[in-house]
C-alpha cells in the first residue's frame, strides 16, 4: 500500500456514494431522544378511543352513549350521526372507494369504527368505549372470497347499490369491486392450445400484516383563532396527508400542517389514511383542545391495512426443453369491506403485471377480480411496490412447477428462460419496459458460491435415507420507483419526488426532500449522493424530511421509490448548484466556464492545478460576489418525474431441512444476491437485505390472520400473529452485481423492498422442493410446523420403519 | 405488602436513572405510561401493551422487566433505569450504544431502548455470552428491521471489549 494521494483522501473525507458512512440517525435513537407521535404532549390534548364492532356483518340498531358520557373525564362520543352534517362520516380511498370512518347504520367487519371516544386520558376513554351501548342486528357474512360473488351471497357494501360501473371496470355483482385485465388474451389462449406441456397450479397467498413495532397513530392540534390545523401523524407520505386532510376538511392546504415525526416502522402500513385519524381532526376541532389517538397492537392487526390475500390461479404453457411460451394468471383479490388498497390509483392490483418476471415470455394475460368480504379493508403491499411480491410469488413458483413436471433442474429452467442481457431496454408481455439486467450472471454466480450441484447431490443422497431436504432459488426481478406521473398518481398528484438544497455561506448545506424515512436511513444516504454531487462533505449536510412546512411536496417513501424517485432528485438539484458554483469559480478565477474541470470538491482551471476554487471558497462568494446579472445565494429545488420505472433484480437460494416427525422447518443456508444498481451504502443496503429478509422468513413461515366463517379474527395479537425473534430468524449470506439503471442519474435503483420479494419464494420454494420426489408441486404458506406435519402425515412420510 | 383500595390515586415516588422523581398514579397506570407520559421519559416505547415485543423494557433495581406489564405503584421506591441514562453525564455514549451505532444494529429506533435495556442487564449477568445465548436473550424483543444478526454482533463486541479491559486491569 502506498500512501494515499491528496486526491484520494479528499474523496474519502467526502463521504460520499459507495462508502460505508454510519448512520446519522443513531445517535438519537440509542439515547432515548427519537420523537415518535406517541411523544408528543400538548397543554390540554385529550385522548381518543374507538368503539369497535364484534360483529363481521351487522345492522346497527341503536348507539347509547348516556353512561359514557356521564363518566367523569369524557368530553364527546361521536358516531356517524355527528360526522354526517360535516360530510365526513365517510371518506375517500386511494383505490377510488369510499371507507366508512365510523359506520354509518351497518358495519362490514368486526372491529370497525364505530364510535369515537374523548376524554381525559387513554384509561377513562377506554373505560367509557366499554360503557357505549350498541344494539346490533347480525347480518349474513361472507369471509371466503370464493362464495363473495355467489347470487345469494349478502349483499356487504348497501351504500354502492345500484353502482355498476365502479373505480376501475363495471361491476358484475353487488360484491364485486373491479375487473382488471392486461396481456394480449386471445394470443395467450394460442399458445396454450398449441403448447407441448402446460401446467396449472392454485396457488394462494394469505393475508399478512406489515405490523411495524410502533402501531399508527395521530396528535390533532386545531387552532381555532388562525384557522390553523396541525396534525402530527405516522405516515409514509405527510404532504399527501395534508392534501387528503385539507380535501376532506375543506380547510385551505395552506392552514394545514402535517408533520411525521420519526417513525417506528412502515411497511406499507402507514401510507393511507385511517378513520382514527380523521376522527382526532373532527374532535380537535369540535372541542377546540388537541386530541390524540394511538391504536393498541390489536387494533392495528384487525383493523389497520393488512398486506395480500390473493387467490391465484397460475399456468405456464412451454415446450419439452422447457421454455415457456405464454403465462397465464387468475387472481381473486379479496380487499375486504372497502377497496383501501394504496396503489397508484389508476392501478387497481398494482403492478401485478411484472408477473413474467425475469424471464422471455412473449404472450402473457392476467386477470384479476376484487371483490368484497365482510374482512378488514386493506390491501396494502408489505414492504414491496404494489402487488409486486405476489406476482413474483406466482411466477417464480410456477417456474418450479414447471421445472418439475418435465424433469429439469430448477436452476436450469430459469437459466433457459432468463431475458438476456442485450435484450435490455426489454419491453414485456404485460407493458413494462425493463430499465436493464444481468439476471444469467447473477444466478451463476450464487450457483457456484453455494456449489449447486453439491447440495444437489447431497439431497439426493438424504432423500435415500428418508430425510428431508430443500433447496430453494428465486430469481426476481422487482419493479419499483413509481413512478412516471403520465401513468402513476395518488388521488390525481403525480408520483414525483422532490429535494431543496440550500448551500449556506460558510459551506455547510441543508436538504429538504418530499420523502419519510422510518428506518431506511435517508438522513445518511441521501447526503452521500448530494455530497459526490456538491463537493461537500456528507458530514456537513443536514436532511430533513416529514414537516409539510418546510419540506418540498412528495409523494413519500413506500415502493421503493425514494432512491429512485427522490435519490435522483438529489443528484439533479446538486447539479444545479454545481452548474451555478462554475459560474462562480469562473467569476472568482477570471476564466472562461469552459476552462474549469471539477475535481472532487472544487473546479480547477484546467491544466493549472493550483488555480482552483474550493465548493467552500465558492458558497462564501456565492452570498458576497456572484458575476454581474446571477442572483446571490446559492440554492436549488428539483422536482423529478422520473421516466421509467425501475428493475432491481436478484437471484436467492435457501437451503431447509424439515424434521419429518414433527414438520419444523430449518433454514440452514440463504445466500442472497442483489443488483440494486449504483450502490450508494453498503453497509445500509446489507440492513435492508436482512431486515427484508427477515419479513419474507416471517411471512413464508408463519404469518396469516385467518378468519372464521363468521368473520371472527383468530387471533389479532403478538400471541398469535408471528414475528420471529432472534432465535427463529435464520442467518445470511449477502452478495451483489452492479448492473446500474440507464435513465437513473446515478444509476441506483433502489433495494429496501428487493429481499421481502424475492425472499418469500424462495423460502417457499425450498420447503416445496423437499416434497418434490414425491410428486408434490405446491403447499400454501405459511409453513408452520403443525401445517406441514400435516402433509408429511398425509403424504405418510412421518411413518417410522 | 400494602393494599390499594378501588379507585385511590397515589403519589409514586422513585429514583430514575440515578435522580428521584415523583408524579402521581392510579392503580391501574402502567409504569410505562407513567414513565413517559407522567415524568416525561418518552425514551422508553410501547409496541403491543401485552408483553410479546419488549419495546417497554426498563431495569428495575437492576433486573430488566416489561414496563407495560408492570404497575407505576410496584415502582415505588424502586431503582428504575431506562435508556435516556445509558449514556454518561456529559453524553458521552456508552460502549454497547456504541456498538450498536458501529455495528448498524437499528432501523427505525423504536425497539432499540427495549433492547439495550436487556441487553445491559444481560450483560452484566453474563459476561462471557455465547451466539446462543445472546440470541435466547433477544428473544424477549421483536424487531421488525434488522433481522437481529447486527444486533447479536454489537452485543457479542460489547462483551468482548469489557472482558479485554477485565483482562487488562488484572494485569495491571
């Protein structure tokens, strides 16, 4: 090692894109010192409390809220009826529905809304939602989206009677939500009659919830004098808050003042806009007093936006060598009492359309049904861009099954079928143009660090003595960064994504972005890639997001869309201040702009290295002598619409081990690589891996709300609901190939979503596979120990000789 | 022990993170709520109320328990440590803060106070852990980010550290 040159440790002293810089959140949280909603106190704030439905499907007869009122500390109860004169007894939803805030005459799930309490403190107002009297008449239910659509089935949502043209399509029945169809249908009907193998599997992805540590929650602060609402809340996505907020309440957006605060967690979870929320407003503005609402953890399960419950049907129509020829999808989507799916709201199953994958399948068709049930509305993508880990989840376990039924090696069938490099910008079936890929390398390069064939051969030779051995792979490729607005927006707002950046004069800097983190270390990374952009150490740039105030509108952080989205409105806007700082630099060094070249942290005129200006020599002059006819200061906005999308891809493989006795799963090995393109963090990226990761273990190997057939929730508490500890959670191995974004500015392309949706099939993959030899082609997660002794004893394999 | 009738509220007195502080109670305020809401230490997080995912945890006379489980008037007159104390006077961070912040071992930050309070009590019990048992320890806590292995790594470098500086004070 030579000592470094002068050039190399200014780069390092950056902090720039590709080093390994720690995080700037920690040292607040590690102290006590985060400010989550929970924490915050007001003079006089009350506290709010719902009465919730036992009933799945009921008609409400009467409400009596006289004892609760009576009860010393309680200052309003209100229901519908107090909601209805201001028009927000209901309220929008991103899907284009309407969701009841507190249920008005019926309810269409157990556990929802149906009065709010307010009083003094959380205890008195819990006490006093138990003393609120509602006669409810049960009503049929329907919790199996398979008999939603029957003729008889109950009819779940009264207020749309008649409506038959819905959101996204007619509506063929009183429970049907929409029809969603993309791909050419007549072509893919060809291919599959002529076809020399087809396969057809049902495949079903149960409903889960995200469940971050810290449940949803809001502190409404209505200032009667100015007119003025302030709203704290734990959300995703502030600015789209206070337009919804502002919308709903008819208060001018101006008055209206979001904040979120650090978050503990998303998922997904808090993108949308629950009743509590809209109910702490009306209060706060009826009683004149700040009023705060936090759910308890069994409120946030049962009621607040569950993740999936897709029934699907898959088939792959291919030839003997195994290449496929057309894919066909059926889903029946089952979104609960109202469609509150937050997607892009002209896309009512999300992007479930990149269900070819990462492979070239040149006909494909999908057709997706919503339809109500008497369950919680919800919908919500668990840490994944809309709908993306189901369509993942269908095709990469339709690869398998397909690999099975002609005898091919499963890593063999995706290395047949992957699009090849040069096909890249490739335009699929479905309509999506994928940005770039190099889906056979990656593969091949976890192939041979995990030596295939070797395990290959080992289970071969555990299956000889009885044991049970699987081994997973998942090739994915995500889509994520919505996204361009032509196509993609919230309730009419484009999905653009917006940084501010202000240089100060002794050349530290401060930038804004329309994004939240909760977790995914913005405050970190985003200064990296404004720090190789401007010269100026990532040490001295501050980031802030999540006050509705000062921050510039965004759509938020969800779908991995910030890197893309705001990541490059960071880079774009940096480079406005660095077009501006070379007017400067040529000013200060009486030069033409053409003759500077910029180097690291400053412009040097080219070819006299010591004639230069430093980034910090320029943001002084840039308040004090700026050229004749350039505006003082030194500041830049960029509002990024992106032009695609963009296709983060990776090839996993897990190894398990199932006790064939009792039907516990052990994951011995989960080797995952990915290609997130330019690599801003590694050590951040390597934290979302294994905290994604470790959501798809939880979802393949546990996570369901089942519901009885009278809509009864089983179980809507940690007791029941899994998320597995240190002890479960298996450990892994991390890998990665750069194949960088074309249209990106940096090329990233983002990653906090990649592992959940690639990690998922390939844990249901490997256990799948260690049935395979016994002609087993599909099992439905999750695979809970009891749920596969269940097929081990059905399959007689738990017989001891 | 003392008996509490229906309905009374006391004043609860008790020594947080080394100052005494005191507010008043019912018999039913939970000693999380008391502590965040009552003395104002928000450091401590609640994540389910029933005792499954440790966020609440603090250190009582030295022992980690669930705060959410935990009355405000079983507190009273006790030593109750939470995570706003781990760090010296002068904020200097202590070494498994640090550990946690070197080895990128939270997220969102909303299970770590939970964590970091086993974790001290563990670490003093069990100097020497090993893999396993750190993890058997974290398993009194959710988190929903990191996937813990970042976790049970700043933990196992924390124990290191102090069993090196027991090492060279021996021998010093």
């Amino acid at each position: 090692m030579g000592i470094p040159t002068e050039h190399y440790t200014r780069k390092e002293k950056l902090g720039g894109v590709g080093c390994e810089r720690r995080r700037k959140e920690d040292a607040r949280f590690i102290q006590g010192k985060g400010n989550y909603v929970d924490d915050i106190k007001l003079p006089g704030m009350l506290h709010g409390d719902f009465v919730r439905s036992p009933y799945a499907h009921a008609r409400i007869k009467s409400i009596d809220a006289s004892a609760a009122l009576a009860l010393p500390g309680v200052h309003a109860v209100l229901t519908a009826k107090d909601l209805k004169p201001l028009n927000l007894h209901w309220m929008p939803t991103l899907a284009g529905d309407v969701q009841a805030v507190l249920a008005d005459e019926k309810v269409g799930f157990q556990y929802q809304e149906v009065a709010f309490v307010v009083a003094d403190d959380r205890y008195i107002a819990a006490d006093a939602a138990d003393m609120v009297k509602v006669e409810y008449e049960v009503l049929p239910c329907v919790s199996d989206p398979h008999r939603a659509m029957d003729p008889d089935a109950p009819e779940i949502r009264p207020d749309l009677a008649g409506k038959m043209q819905g959101a996204h399509s007619a509506r063929k029945h009183h429970n049907h939500i929409f029809t969603w169809e993309v791909g050419d249908k007549a072509a893919t009907d060809l291919a599959f009659s002529m076809a020399e193998v087809t396969v057809k599997e049902k495949i079903w992805y149960p409903r889960n919830h995200g469940s971050p540590l810290e449940t949803c929650g809001a502190v409404a602060a209505f200032d009667k004098a100015n007119g003025e609402l302030k709203l704290w809340v734990t959300s995703q996505a502030p600015h789209v808050v206070r337009t919804v907020v502002a919308q709903l309440s008819g208060l001018d957006e101006a008055r209206v003042h979001v904040v979120a605060p650090d978050v503990g967690g998303g998922f997904g979870v808090k993108v949308g806009i629950y009743p509590g929320y809209v109910c702490a407003i009306v209060a706060s503005i009826s009683l004149g007093r700040p009023v705060k609402w936090i759910e308890d953890r069994v409120e946030h399960l049962a009621a607040t936006a569950f993740g999936r419950d897709y029934h699907m049907t898959g088939e792959l129509a291919a030839d003997k060598d195994g290449r496929i020829k057309a894919l066909r999808v059926h889903v029946l989507a089952d979104h609960g009492a109202f469609d509150s799916c937050a997607d892009p709201s002209k896309w009512p199953a999300g992007f479930f359309n990149i269900c070819t994958g990462s492979y070239d399948i040149k006909v494909a068709y999908v057709c997706v049904d919503g339809v109500y049930t008497n369950k919680a509305p919800g919908g919500v993508s668990y840490r994944c861009s809309f709908r993306v880990t189901e369509a993942s989840y269908i095709i990469e376990r339709m690869i398998d099954v397909l690999a099975q039924r002609l005898g091919i090696d499963k890593a063999e069938i995706r290395l047949r079928n992957f699009i090849k490099p040069e096909q890249f910008p490739y335009m699929s079936a479905l309509g999506w143009e994928y940005d770039s890929g190099n889906y056979a390398e990656g593969l091949r390069k976890v192939l041979e660090a995990c030596d295939y064939a070797g395990l290959r051969r080992e289970q071969a030779e555990k299956r000889a003595r009885g044991y049970l051995m699987g081994i997973g792979l998942s090739t994915f490729t995500e889509i994520v960064g919505a996204g361009p607005t032509k196509i993609c927006d919230i309730l009419g707002v484009g999905m653009f994504d917006s940084c501010e950046i202000r240089v100060h004069p002794t050349g530290s800097a401060i930038a804004r972005f329309g994004t939240k983190d909760q977790g995914q270390s913005h405050r970190t990374t985003y200064a990296q890639i404004l720090a190789t952009e401007i010269g100026i150490p990532s040490e001295n740039i501050m980031i802030e997001e999540g006050d509705t105030d000062t921050a510039p509108y965004g759509l938020g952080t969800y779908g991995s869309r910030s890197t893309p989205t705001a990541g490059a409105a960071a880079a774009r806007a940096g480079r406005k201040i660095r077009a501006k700082a070379r007017k400067i630099a040529a000013h200060l060094l009486e030069v033409s702009e053409d003759d500077l070249e910029w180097d690291v942290d400053r412009f040097v005129v080219k070819g006299v290295p010591d004639q230069m200006k430093t980034m910090k020599d320029i943001a002084w002059a840039a308040y004090n002598n700026v050229p004749p006819g350039l505006e003082p200061g030194l500041e830049a906005v960029d509002y990024y619409d992106p032009p695609n999308m963009t296709y983060p891809s990776g090839a996993y493989l897990c190894v398990v081990d199932i006790d064939r006795y009792t039907g516990e799963v052990k994951v011995r090995r989960f080797y995952a690589l990915d290609d997130c393109g330019t690599r801003i963090n590694p050590i951040i990226i390597d934290g979302q891996i294994h905290g994604g990761l470790t959501e798809a273990f939880a979802v393949a190997m546990g996570q369901e709300l089942p519901y009885d057939k009278e809509g009864n929730l089983l179980g809507a508490s940690l007791l029941d609901y899994f998320i597995p500890t240190a002890v479960e959670t298996p450990k892994y191995e991390t890998d990665f190939t750069v194949t960088p974004s074309p249209h990106h500015p940096i090329g990233a392309k983002g990653v906090g979503e990649s592992p959940h949706v690639g990690g998922v099939s390939a844990f249901s993959n490997a256990v799948i596979d260690a049935f395979s030899h016994v002609g087993v082609t599909h099992i439905d997660m999750p695979y809970k120990s009891c749920n596969v002794w269940k097929m081990l004893h059905a399959l007689g394999l738990d017989k001891r000789e | 022990m003392k008996r509490l009738e229906q309905g009374e509220r006391h004043t609860v007195s008790l020594i947080l993170n080394g100052v005494p502080r005191t507010g008043r109670a019912d018999n039913r305020t939970l000693l999380s709520d008391f502590l965040r809401h009552e003395l104002g230490a928000t450091g401590t997080h609640v994540g389910c109320e029933h005792g499954v995912c440790g966020a609440c945890t603090v250190r009582i006379d030295g022992a980690a328990a669930r705060a959410c489980l935990t009355l405000a008037v079983q507190a009273e007159g006790r030593r109750v440590d939470t995570v706003e104390g781990l760090a010296g006077k002068d904020g200097e961070l202590n070494d498994l803060q640090q550990a946690f912040r070197r080895n990128h071992a939270l997220q969102c930050g909303f299970c770590t106070p939970g964590i970091l309070m086993s974790c001290s009590d563990f670490l003093e019990r069990v100097p020497g852990p090993t893999e396993a048992q750190v993890r058997d320890m974290l398993s009194g806590h959710l988190c929903r980010c990191t996937g813990y292995t970042n976790i049970v790594k700043a933990v196992l470098e924390t124990a290191a550290e102090r069993q090196a500086r027991r090492e060279e004070e021996k021998h010093a």
